[in-house]
C-alpha cells in the first residue's frame, strides 16, 4: 500500500532513510519548519532554512520517487525573542507561496508562555489573512493539556475553520477533545515518547479513525522514519481491514492535506 507520512523533519535524516521509506510504500511527506536543535540568531538564517526546505529537500526526495512539501513558521520553542520573531514572520508570506508549501507550521507552544502564546497568534493571524492550512506542535509531558486548551482557543479567536488545522502530538488525555471542538488529531509515533504503535493503535479503537492521521516526526533524536508501517502492521496483527488501515495512513491524511491545492497526493 502506499503511505502518506504528513509530519517527518528530513533535512535531519539521511538518503538512506529515504531510500527505506520508498522501499517501504511511503510516497509522499510533508516537513514542518523545526527547531535546529539550538536557537538560530537572525532571520537570515531562517531564511536559508526556509529555501533549504522549499527548494533543496523536495529535489532530494524526487530522487527516490517521494513527493515532499513543507511548512513555514517560527517554531515555538524559539518565540521567545519578540525581535526576532518579528523579523522571521516578514518572510514567512514570501516562502508561504513557494508551490510546495502547504501552510502554516509547526506552530503552537512549547513552554506555555506568555511570548509563545503571542507569536502563536502572529503565526494565526498570517494563517487568517491567507485562509492557510495550519498545523500545531502541542507541549510535551505535564503541560499538553493546557497548552492545548490554550492553542485552540486562541485558534478559535481568529475564527480559523478546525477542519483546516491539525493539532499534531496528541496523547490519550487530549485526543478526545481536539476531535469534539472539530479539529483533526495528529497522533506522533515515538519509540520512547508520545505515542507508541500500539498505543496509536490503541487510540484508533477508542476514537475510531475519522479526522486523525498518525506520523512519524521523525528528526534527530530517537526517531523512526518507518514508524508510520510498523504501526500499520500493528493494525493488521490486530485484524483490523486492508480499507481501514489505507484509510488512516494515506486517505486521511490526502482529505486534510489535498484542502491545498498544492497537495498533489
């Protein structure tokens, strides 16, 4: 079957990963702007990083017969510098209609701070004025739940459409009401944190598939970029249908990606 990863970080992995994903049924990806593993100090550098993920990375994946887009934002874990956030989000629109750009993101919170929320709402404000797809990086550990009370209620306050916004890094406690206030759930397939397969899977049973994709965040860390096939495996150890399972890892994510015109599928 053919497999759509909607949220991988590659310019972090190497040819050879994309030479697996291939092998594997992956077709198509999508790469949200992340954080470099340290803050960047100026909006040139975001700039290189922009054109690397708009220009380099597509031609790159194109070699091994995957179809790769992007996303462009400031990524919250580096907000809380309000000049520079500033200075970034002036070129977002310029790379935002770039043919391989999606939307907006990864944007949301990291540490649920006051500068995080307010360039959240920058980043919301740009995704209002252009009607763009948006996708969001909720917390980790003890402070996802508020802070994705918090992302969706300033999401609502731009009376942004839920259905055009992934909520991405959802778990057990959250999943449940992302899905009731109409946005779709990203679920992250982690060895060792978010989710597991099985606990991917197990979210399915519990929710069933409707407005949820599952992906692999795959970055530098510890990471999997064939997270999303293990985990359809674990569905079909479970007896879960071959329709059921192309549903959740490529129709899914083509309904909530193919609203841009760009997404080719």
């Amino acid at each position: 079957m053919n497999f759509i990863d909607p949220h991988i970080h590659m310019v972090s992995r190497t040819t050879a990963d994309y030479e697996a994903m291939a092998l594997a049924g992956i077709r198509a990806i999508t790469e949200p702007a992340f954080w470099a593993g340290y803050d960047r100090g100026s909006a040139a550098g975001f700039r290189d990083y922009f054109e690397h993920l708009t220009v380099f990375e597509p031609a790159r994946a194109a070699k091994f017969g995957i179809r790769h887009y992007c996303w462009i934002c400031l990524n919250p874990k580096e907000a809380e510098d309000f000049a520079l956030a500033r200075d970034v989000l002036e070129t977002v629109p310029e790379f935002l209609d770039r043919p391989t750009a999606l939307g907006v993101g990864e944007i949301g919170l990291n540490k649920n701070s006051r500068n995080e929320l307010a360039v959240l709402e920058m980043h919301l404000q740009i995704a209002a004025a252009r009607n763009e797809l948006v996708l969001v990086h909720t917390p980790h550990l003890e402070d996802k739940l508020k802070g994705t009370r918090l992302i969706m209620d300033a999401i609502r306050n731009f009376r942004l459409d839920p259905a055009r916004v992934i909520i991405d890094h959802a778990e057990e406690h959250t999943v449940g009401e992302i899905l009731d206030r109409g946005f779709w759930a990203g679920l992250t397939l982690y060895p060792v944190s978010k989710c597991s397969p099985a606990r991917a899977v197990d979210i399915l049973e519990t929710h069933g598939t409707e407005k949820i994709w599952l992906n692999s965040a795959a970055d530098w860390g510890v990471s999997d970029p064939l997270a999303t096939v293990k985990a359809a495996n674990e569905m079909r150890m479970r007896g879960h249908s071959e329709e059921t399972i192309h549903k959740v890892f490529h129709d899914n994510p083509a309904v909530f990606l193919g609203q841009s015109p760009k997404f080719k599928g």
